[in-house]
C-alpha cells in the first residue's frame, strides 16, 4: 500500500478503497453518514466504494447538488443527527467532500453557516468539534480530499470559500478504479481542474518551494494524461496519474490560488451549473497573459519552467503557453469561450465585483484591477 503522509493520510492506488473501514477505526468513526450525489449512486459506484465497508450499511445522502448549497448542508446535518453520527464519508467529486465539510461544521457548530465563512472572518470560529471527515474521491480534479477548505454557495447566491485545518480530510482514500465510469466530459473538465490548480498555485508569488515542486509533478503528470484518460475510460495508469494530479494540485494550493479562481468562483456562483473546472480552463489562458510579465514569474523563471513540466518546447512566453493551454482545452472537447457557456455581457459587472471580494484575489502575484479583471473577462468571451 503506498502512503503518502504529508498533510493527511493519503491512500492512492487501485484498490485503495478497502483501506476504508481500517481508516474509519484509525481516526474513530463508528458512526458515519455517507454523503455523494445521485449520479454516483446510480452508476454503482457507491457500492463499490463500500464494497469493503465491515460494518452495518451507514445512512446515506445523496442529493448533493452539482455546486453545493448552505439548503443541502441543512439537510444532511439534520440527516448526521438524526442518526447520532460521529464522522462522515464523502464519496463523489469535489461538491460531495465540499458539501461534507460544511456538514462538518453545520452539524457541530451553532448560528448561520455564512457566520464560518473565510471572507466573513468566519475560519477562526471553526473549532475541533467540527465533525471527523474520511474522503473517498470519484473525479481527478479538485483534490478536496487533501484540501483544508470548501466552496458552498450559501443562502444569499454568494460562493464562499470556508477554510479551518478542522476540515482536513482525516484520510484520503484514491482508487483510481472508482473513477473509470467518469463520462470523457467530466473527466476532462475535472482533469483541467486539477492541471489549473498546479499552474495557478505555481504561479503564486508566495514563498513555499515544497508546494513549488508539487505542483510542477501535479502538472507533468496531468497534462501527459488528461488527454488519454479522458479518450481511454479504462487505461488505469493514466486515471491513476490524473489522481495524482489532482490530489499534487491540492497539496501545492495551500500556498494559495489566485484570478483563475476569484472568477470562477463569482461566475459559478451567477451560474451555478456551471462547471467549475471548465470554467477554471476557460479563464486559465487569460490570466496566464495577465501574470506572465509580473516580475515574480520572470525571477523563477516560471512560464519555461511550466512548459518545461508539459513537454513543450524550451522559451515558450507566457501567450504561447496560454495558447497551449487553450489549444489543449478544445482537444478535450470542452468549451473555450465563455459565450459558448451561455454567458453574456450583462454578468461582466456582477462577476468583477464578486471576484474582488474572493478569497483568491489577494493571492494572484499580480494584483487585479477592476479593468484588470474586465479585460480578462472580455478576452475569455
């Protein structure tokens, strides 16, 4: 078994699933409440995550929406106490981890969810009552199965970012085997996910040369594969290195994000079908224009040094490699303008004001502007 303890204990192999039930025991959860969505559920996957599960069949939540929401948070906290649970499982992609930490918090901590919100000063208030959290993802993407935070579109239509250490998954189990009925779309756009995380957080101007490293394996190994796992359902040797790119991404993105994220956080939460990987693909070329001559970039060398990561040819500018990027986008058959996406003109405003309010803003090595961030916009339609 590979372990990988780092942050957590993180389980990623195929086959990892049956470390589920030990993991349980480790950090002692007896009784949790399973949290994932309908899709998942429909297609057998859950049962083939509990396959090895020793115990009596948990309660389970499945009405995790494709953006999670304060409304399903309420719902399954009623849900975890009604059952007297002490832990949670969460078994689906991103929204299903992100959706079970805010039951973490929801179903232990007193007052409105928004009260807990990092732009609200919330992260403080999240203490170690927040309920034990053992993630088992079934998309290579947002590696929130490593990630100390979550996204929750809360009663108001903002998105908001809520982040505390108490919501570290205490275990992260990887089985690359749960994720071979992932559609092509998804795995595609859940593959940009997690290439954008290790770009974006390369590219931050914070010094952590740990996460540096990370997040240029995070990318070698998603940019090689995204591609054959997305046309190759079954090939587990490119699942396992998208896995692994998504859960590299998530290690490197404590050091911060940065514009790619403020926007698709403020556009996903206007349009919340919208998927956030794509939308984190569709935006990664502009903004990769806007950083690329920020001085922080040129002392690193950071632009060669991503290519170099990809494979691409030695000197590529910043253009180039957003060009790569696009070009790389539209082969998965994913959208590379917004407009395609059904976005208009109108939103632009509403969107700039709420990226300047998202937690990623501050992060970016470049400080955006209110032009700044129309021109990015403009560029992506």
């Amino acid at each position: 078994m590979a372990l990988i303890q780092y942050l957590t204990h993180v389980h990623m192999e195929a086959g990892a699933r049956r470390m589920l039930g030990p993991e349980c025991s480790r950090v002692g959860i007896q009784r949790p409440l399973v949290v994932t969505d309908a899709g998942v559920r429909a297609a057998g996957v859950l049962d083939q995550a509990l396959e090895h599960w020793p115990l009596a069949a948990p309660p389970v939540f499945d009405r995790t929406p494709p953006n999670p929401t304060e409304a399903a948070v309420l719902e399954a906290a009623a849900l975890y106490r009604d059952h007297g649970c002490d832990g949670l499982i969460a078994i689906g992609g991103g929204s299903s981890i992100d959706l079970a930490k805010g039951v973490a918090i929801a179903a232990t901590h007193e007052g409105p969810l928004t009260r807990y919100a990092t732009i609200e000063g919330g992260a403080g208030l999240i203490t170690a009552r927040a309920a034990p959290l053992i993630a088992v993802p079934t998309t290579a993407g947002t590696g929130s199965e490593v990630a100390r935070g979550a996204i929750i579109i809360v009663q108001d239509g903002r998105k908001l970012g809520f982040h505390n250490w108490e919501l570290l998954p205490k275990s992260a189990i990887c089985d690359p085997e749960l994720t071979r009925k992932l559609p092509p779309a998804l795995t595609a756009a859940t593959g940009m996910d997690a290439i954008a995380h290790c770009m974006e957080t390369f590219m931050s101007a914070a010094f952590n040369p740990a996460a540096d490293g990370i997040a240029l394996e995070g990318l070698r190994r998603g940019w090689r594969q995204v591609e054959r796992a997305t046309r190759h359902g079954d090939d587990m040797d490119a699942r396992l290195d998208l896995m692994a790119a998504s859960t590299l991404g998530a290690l490197a993105f404590q050091k911060g994000l940065g514009c790619v994220h403020s926007l698709s956080h403020a556009l996903g939460g206007l349009m919340p079908t919208l998927h956030h990987g794509t939308l984190n693909a569709v935006f990664l070329p502009a903004v990769i224009r806007f950083n690329g001559e920020h001085e922080s970039l040129r002392r690193e060398d950071k632009i060669a040094r991503m290519a170099h990561a990809m494979g691409l040819q030695e000197g590529l500018v910043a253009d180039e490699l957003a060009s790569a990027v696009q070009a790389m986008t539209a082969r998965l058959g994913l959208p590379t303008q917004l407009s395609a996406m059904g976005v208009t003109a109108d939103l632009h405003d509403a969107i700039i004001a709420r990226a300047e309010r998202d937690h990623c803003h501050k992060t970016n090595p470049r400080e955006a502007s209110t032009s700044d961030y129309r021109r990015m916009i403009e560029a992506s339609m």
